[in-house]
C-alpha cells in the first residue's frame, strides 16, 4: 500500500446492509454508505476464484474503495505439526495471490498461539516460517504485505512488542494494529497517554513511514483475565475510541481503519465522522 496522508475508514466484510453478501456488492455497498475501504474475509478459507478476484479489483476501482484482505483463522505457525505449519503456509500464499489479483495491499494474519514452548521459541518459529513464506512471495514479485496482528488473548502470540520485533526481523513484513485487542489483552492501554506510546513505539521501531502505512483494527471489547472474549458495538464497551481517534489524528496516521464491531458499518460511520469533525 503506498504512504497515505489520511485516514480511510471501513469494514471488516460485507456491510450487514448489503443487499448481497458477495465482495462485490460489499464494494458497491461500502461507497453508497461514504465509507472508503474493505476488508474482504478469507477467515474460513479462500473461497474465492480468479475470475471473481479480478471483477473485486474492477469494481474497487471504479468506486475508489481501499481494500485489504484477512487470511484464514486456520494460521498456526507455531504448530507442534509440520503439516499444519506447511500448510499455514499455503494458506498464507494462496491469500496474498488472490488479494494482490483483487488489487488488495495487505494480507492480515493471526500468526498462532505459544502452546507448550515458551515466548522466546514461539517467536523463532514464526519468525523462520514467514521468512519462508515472504521469500516465495519475493520470487513471485507479489507486493502484497503480510501483517501480523495484534491479538486480544494471552494465550496468542501477538503482543506489540513480538508483532514490532517481528516486522523488524522479517523483510517486508508490516503490522496490523489491533487497539482493541491490545486493550482486551491485559485489560489496559485505553486512554490518550496510551494510544500516544503505542504510537511513537511503531515510529521508534519501525520509522516514522511506518505511521503513513497503517492498517488498524478496532471494535467494542468484552475481556476477562485471560484477554478477549468477544467484540461489542463501540458503545457497549469501555473502549476510549475518540482518545484513540484523536491519537491517530495527532500524529497525522495514515492507512486503513477496519470496524469490527458487531454492525460494523454504522461504528465505521461514528468514527470516519469523529476523526473528521475537527
């Protein structure tokens, strides 16, 4: 995704008001609304054909929307199996195929849980596998990125100090941030002098361009003591989004904002109206 100098706000999947929930009216659906990207979900598999990538890519750009592409849930690279970690990889490869056909930026992943090994050997571990994954994707002179998310339970591997790490030791690969994850896991990090830290740790870690390519995450939160239970519509959790919002706005971010609250779309609005309110 090339720099940008604002904010693009959107949802993850197809609006609740589409008319159809096929990628394509999501599109259609997501401009009538005044909202600016997608993320089209592969969670449960790439059940998407060429062809029909290529028609996503058409529409998007006829409607100027954004779009971003979330990678099956079934990414365990930190899997005791090889056959699950190799085929982690396929379906890492197999997304950003597709999304660079969609003309899709990003690829959006969960990079798996710590199981029995510890912090240190999970991070190994992923760390080999999308080094693995990034050189095919080299080879293939796909551009998509691959961004390692932010998780919202203790028991994943994905704090931002690993997801920061990580992006630093593996070429090419750039963040998601969730910042309601990263509320939800240790039940902190939601006010202004929060968001402002997690801020400038991307800039001291990755550069100050980093913070022009952003693609964040963020929903309402339910969470308990091991870390996310579920999403909630913004105004139903405790989540600071306007401290967030005006974060964001302060150090002038740039990249995609994907809603994933319940009804995303009307969330998307709330906060695509907030950020330009002022």
């Amino acid at each position: 995704m090339a720099p940008r100098d604002k904010l693009l706000f959107g949802t993850a999947g197809v609006p609740q008001s589409a008319s159809k929930k096929t990628t394509l009216e999501g599109i259609k659906e997501i401009r009538r609304l005044g909202l600016d990207c997608l993320e089209i979900e592969f969670v449960q598999g790439v059940r998407m054909g060429t062809d029909t990538a290529e028609k996503v890519r058409s529409e998007a750009e006829r409607q100027g929307v954004a779009l971003s592409v979330h990678a099956p849930y079934y990414v365990s690279l930190n899997s005791p199996r090889q056959g699950i970690r190799i085929a982690s990889h396929k379906r890492l490869l197999h997304s950003a195929r597709i999304a660079r056909t969609c003309g899709a930026g990003s690829v959006v992943f969960h990079a798996g849980y710590y199981g029995q090994d510890s912090p240190e050997d999970t991070f190994e571990n992923i760390k080999q596998g999308l080094k693995e994954v990034v050189s095919i994707l080299k080879s293939q002179n796909n551009p998509v990125a691959l961004r390692p998310e932010t998780m919202g339970k203790r028991s994943q591997f994905g704090s931002l100090e690993e997801v920061l790490f990580l992006c630093q030791q593996v070429e090419g690969l750039k963040p998601c941030i969730d910042f309601s994850h990263l509320h939800a896991r240790y039940g902190k990090a939601n006010d202004y002098a929060s968001f402002d830290r997690i801020l400038n740790k991307i800039k001291l870690k990755l550069g100050a361009p980093a913070l022009k390519d952003m693609h964040i995450h963020i929903s309402g939160i339910m969470y308990g003591e091991k870390g996310e239970i579920k999403h909630l519509m913004l105004d139903k959790s405790d989540f600071r989004y306007d401290e967030c919002i005006q974060a964001l706005k302060d150090f002038n971010v740039g990249g995609l904002v994907i809603i994933e609250s319940p009804t995303q779309e009307k969330d998307a609005l709330m906060l695509k109206n907030l950020y330009h309110s002022s």
